[in-house]
C-alpha cells in the first residue's frame, strides 16, 4: 500500500472513531438501569424495558469493542505494520481493507 492509500484508511479510521464515541455518549440512558416500579409500569413493559436495556448495552458491547479495534489499527499504521497479515505476514488485498481497515489477516489466513 501507498502512503495515499493509507492516509485516505487513517482518515476512514478516525471518522468511524469519531462516529462511535458519539453514539457511545448518546446511548448511556439506554443501558441504565430499569426502574421497576410498580406503579409506573406493567409487568409487560417492564420486560420490555429490561429487554431493550439489554440490547442497549449489547451494543454498547460492540461499540466498545469496534473502538479497540480501530485504536488497534491507528497503532499498526503508526509502526509501519499496518496492511500485513497478522499470521503469514503476507500484504492484506488492499479491497479487504478498503471494506473493513480494521482487518488484521490476509483471506487465506482468515479461513
């Protein structure tokens, strides 16, 4: 890869970075959580209410661990190993990274 190429994938990089710690700020209600009381809700809303607390934080989940991922990738870019193969240390097809940049193997090594 080139150092355009790489710069333009720095950039992807941190945008989705940057997308990701603002829905992380936008969603903390979601996962707090559930009040169970009585007179307020129904035991159907309730479930729910608990049930979209759990998918809220699942996501969160996920969120987190994208973010460790993209911080993963501007580490590697920064060191010079960016765009190789974490096992055979071969050059990862730049459309695999052009579809995810935080890929760490090559398609055979994928497998």
């Amino acid at each position: 890869m080139d150092e355009e190429e790489i710069s333009e994938i720095r950039q992807k990089l941190l945008r989705l970075r940057s997308e990701l710690q603002a829905l992380e700020e936008t969603s903390k209600e979601a996962s707090e959580p559930v009040e169970l009381d009585q007179t307020r809700l129904g035991r159907v809303s309730r479930v729910d209410a608990i049930q979209a607390q759990q998918m809220a934080q699942e996501s969160t989940r996920r969120r987190q661990h994208q973010l460790l991922e993209i911080e993963a990738a501007l580490c590697r870019i920064d060191s010079g190993d960016y765009g190789y193969c974490a096992t055979c240390e071969e050059e990862i097809d730049p459309r695999r990274l052009s579809a995810d940049p935080t890929n760490t193997h090559c398609i055979n090594c994928a497998d």
